[in-house]
C-alpha cells in the first residue's frame, strides 16, 4: 500500500514539528540554565567585591586607629617629656638651693667635696690639674666659710 504525497508531507511535518517542539524546549531550558548561571556568576561577583570593600574598609578603620593611637602616643610622649623636664627642672632648683645653704651656712658643697676626695685618693694618684682643681676648691670654699662666719 503506497502513500499518497500529501500523507507524506504530513508525516515529516508532524516529525519536523515534533523536532522543532523538542528543540525550543530545550533551547528554553538552555536558556532558563544560562540566565541563572550569570546570576551565580553575578552573585559570586558581587560577594567577591563586596568581600574586598570590607577588607578596604576594615583597612581604612585600622588606619584610622592607628592615626588615632599614633597621635595618643605623640600626645603622651610630649606628656612624658614635659614630665621629665619638670623633674629635671626641680633638681636643678633643688641643687641650687643646696649650694646656696651651704655657702651661706658656711659648709662645703658636694662639688668641692668631691674635688678633694678626688686629689687625695690614695688608689690613684692625682695630676697636677687635679690637686689644682682641688685646692682652688677648697681656698674658695674657706673664704666663702670665713664670709659666712662673719655675717
């Protein structure tokens, strides 16, 4: 039994249409596939920017506090100098006032002191400069004492 022409046509237009059904199916859920991959992609993307925008953040906050600590610790060191330069300039003063006791007081400082002890070590013999020193030391210290008594 032999088929008629247009029965043929009809056929391979079925199949052909059945194909072509097939394929745009499939083409749709290439499609549908490829969309939500740019979005994995998209959202990989943007988690990975957003992942470096908070590591320049947490950078820059870093930066901030260490601006911050550097400039406490400017502010502190200038504290400690200020501190250390009172101290200092009290000793000063302190000595001052000592070395001005004792020449009113008659007493010997603990430069001249020193001075003498000094030229009459006996583990080291002085130099000439030094028994100099010392005895120039210790005239100016008489005079002064004799000046105090006489007050």
């Amino acid at each position: 039994m032999g088929l008629y022409n247009a029965e043929r046509q009809a056929r391979w237009r079925a199949k052909r249409g059945a194909e072509i059904e097939r394929l745009r199916k499939v083409a749709a859920e290439q499609s549908e596939q490829m969309a939500e991959a740019r979005r994995e992609i998209e959202i990989v993307a943007l988690e990975r920017e957003n992942a470096t925008l908070k590591k320049a953040l947490a950078h820059e906050r870093e930066q901030h506090a260490e601006a911050k600590t550097g400039a406490a610790k400017a502010a502190s060191a200038f504290e400690e100098k200020a501190k250390a330069q009172a101290m200092i300039d009290g000793l000063v003063q302190r000595v001052r006032w000592y070395e001005d006791e004792s020449r009113r007081k008659g007493t010997m400082t603990f430069a001249t002191a020193s001075l003498i002890a000094k030229a009459l070590h006996p583990d080291a013999p002085p130099s000439e400069e030094v028994r100099l020193e010392a005895f120039k030391a210790f005239s100016a210290w008489k005079s002064d004492r004799d000046a105090a008594k006489r007050r």
